[in-house]
C-alpha cells in the first residue's frame, strides 16, 4: 500500500499549470525531530508539530501520510535501511515495515536528528501523500516555481520557441522547448530513415530543430537542469545532452524545525538563479551552430549498416539496462524506420522514448541517443 503515482505525459503547458497549481495549494513542508515521526500500519504520523499560522487562521501540521514509493526510498537512504527490502515490507508485510522503520526513529544513533517532510495534504483532513523525506539541508524548489521562470527567462532571451510538452513523474518535472526557427538540413544524417509513426521520409523533411530540455525534482531526484536537446522534422525524435547541462542544486544551509515558509527574499534569490541559468541555456544552445555540432557528431557514427539488427539492439539494450519491453519496442522501431545503419538504431530508441508511459524512463532514452551510436558503431565494427 503506497500512494498514487504522479503521472502526466505528453501535457501541454496549460494542463501541467492546472496540476501544478492544484498541487501547491496543498503542499506542506515541515522539518520534524525523529521524535514527531513514527510508522504505523505503513503510514507515516506526525505528532507535535507547530501548528501553521496563515491569514485563515492556525491550522494543525500534525496528520497522517501515506507515504509514496519514493518517500520510503528516502526513508531507506537516511536509516540504512536496503530499498528493496522496505518496499517488499510495504507490499507483504507492514507490522514488519512498521517494526523497522520505528526502530531505527527511535534508535541512539538518531536522537536529536530532524529531516524534512514534503507532503500533500487533503481538502477534508483525511490521510495525505508523504512524497519525500529529506536532509534538513534540502532547500525546495518547486516546479511551478520553475516553470514559471523558465518561461520568463526564455522570453527575456529573446529567442522566439514553444513549449513543445511536459512530462511530470514522482520524481522529476519536464519541460521541452522547441524552436523552429533554428534549424540545420540534417540530409545525411536522415536520407535513409522513415518515421515509424507517419512514414513521411526523411529525404523530404531533413530538418533538425534546436531545443531545450529542462527538468527539475521536488524530491531529492537530481538538481534542476537545462540541457540542449534537437528534434527531428520527419519523426518528433528528440535526443538530449546531459553532459551538456546548466545544473542548480538543492542544497542550503541547515533548516529549523517547524513548518517551513520561505521568504519572498529567499525565493526570489533562488528563482533569479534559475532564470539567469535558462538565459544562458537559451542563448548558448539555441542556436544553428550547437545543432549543427550535434548533427555532425551524429552523422559521423551514423552511417554504418548492421547486418544483424537484433544482436546490435540486445548488446545496446544490455549495455544500457533496458527492460525486454523495451527492447522489443526498440526493435519494432527499427523495423518501422527501415535504416538498417547504426542511426537506425539511434532513431528507434530515441523513437521509443515516445512510447514510454514513465516520463522519467522516456528522458533517459534520449539521453542516451549518442551513447547508442557509440555503443552501435563498436559491436557492428568489431572484429
């Protein structure tokens, strides 16, 4: 018993907007002592917590919360407890998942020690959503927030580009921006494949459009970056450098306990980092010479015809720790796209990123599309 995924694929900008804003309203931060905490029936307790104080008047922070799959990872990771052990508890056994989990808040080891708690709460005071437990280091960045700034910084860039789509997991928001107007003829990169989806050619719409990938976590899943990203014209194929990335971590000084409320100064200080970092993403990566870069590192790797397509596409699978599912989606990408080249398997994992259902997996195959060629040239040429 865990609670319900967050999980939005392929939203436009106004959906994510209504979600996040439904989400804010309920948020509640607070930094507890472990002495606050305790586990029971796979529910986390907060008892003793300072009551909230806003214009509505003085609302209790104590409650329920049903702790999400990623707030037991985090509970995992702070008491030393193995991951995989707590979520088989959670699904076979709670007495025991509660045993554990109270032990070690209330072993010597812990006395003293405060973590944050990002939860949701619910309109009518039934149980809500624990979504994270954290360092009381963490300092939150929340993904309206982020948003919100990430469009106001592209707009103070100056570059004319949409949003393309959003994607929102348990662990990471994403945001994908796409800019026609900056685009390279990618011809040789594309003069074989044909788009799985439409099968439109890739001699007629040769195009690579410049774009952006930005992301962040709420959670403790990795800091809010900004990483170029390039889309095909015949495919909507996206392929994203990480390596490449304008990154703001989530840390701050240590916080005191209670329920936490930023500052408006203090936010505002945070949010203007971010927006000078999507300023600088904007006007280094959207440009035709960072997609003619990109398209030239693809185009040397991606000529090499593969005589055993599947044996290529197992060994990358393997290399890169793809489930047979997709593997298998891979494949019948491959065979859609009909380029029987070392790009064909770029394009039909990259192609599958689409039909991933997990946001979270669907960014990390594109960003793994370089790595693919790589991994494609060395097992096709190997001797």
């Amino acid at each position: 018993m865990t609670a319900p995924s967050t999980l939005t694929r392929h939203a436009n900008l106004n959906d994510l907007v209504q979600i996040l804003r439904g989400e804010h309203a309920r948020k509640l931060d607070v930094v507890v002592p472990v002495s606050q905490l305790r586990a029971e029936s796979g529910r986390l307790v907060l008892v003793g917590a300072d009551a909230e104080i806003t214009e509505d008047g003085v609302t209790t922070t104590d409650g329920i919360y049903l702790p999400t799959a990623i707030c037991d990872d985090g509970l995992a990771d702070k008491f030393g407890i193995p991951p995989g052990y707590l979520a088989r508890l959670r699904n076979k056994n709670l007495t025991s998942y509660d045993q554990n989990v109270n032990g070690w808040l209330t072993h010597e080891d812990y006395a003293g020690k405060n973590y944050l708690v990002r939860c949701l709460r619910n309109d009518d005071q039934t149980v809500g959503v624990a979504r994270a437990f954290l360092s009381d280091s963490y300092k939150p960045i929340d993904n309206l927030d982020v948003l919100m700034t990430i469009l106001e910084g592209v707009q103070a860039a100056g570059v004319d580009c949409d949003v393309e789509s959003c994607d929102l997991s348990d662990r990471r928001m994403y945001i994908r921006i796409r800019a026609e107007g900056i685009a390279v003829n990618a011809l040789e990169l594309v003069k074989n494949y044909r788009s799985p989806f439409s099968g439109k050619s890739g001699k007629d719409l040769p195009m690579v459009f410049a774009g952006l990938e930005a992301s962040n976590s709420e959670v403790g899943h990795g800091a809010f970056s900004i990483a170029p990203r390039v889309i095909l014209q015949v495919c909507d194929n996206g392929a994203v450098s990480r390596a490449d990335a304008i990154r703001s971590q989530h840390l701050g000084g240590k916080l005191e306990p209670g329920q936490i409320v930023w500052s408006d100064e203090t936010q505002a200080k945070n949010l203007e980092l971010i927006k000078s970092k999507t300023v600088d993403a904007v006007r280094q990566f959207l440009s035709p010479e960072w997609v003619q870069k990109t398209v030239d590192e693809m185009s040397a790797q991606a000529g090499i015809e593969i005589n055993k397509p599947e044996d290529v596409i197992k060994h990358v699978a393997t290399k890169l720790r793809y489930s047979e599912a997709q593997q298998d989606d891979i494949l019948s990408m491959f065979i859609k796209g009909a380029d029987p080249t070392t790009g064909g398997v770029m394009q039909a994992v990259t192609a599958s990123a689409q039909n991933q259902t997990n946001a979270d997996t669907a960014a990390d195959m594109e960003a793994d599309a370089l790595r693919v060629l790589s991994l494609a040239v060395a097992y096709a040429t190997r001797s």
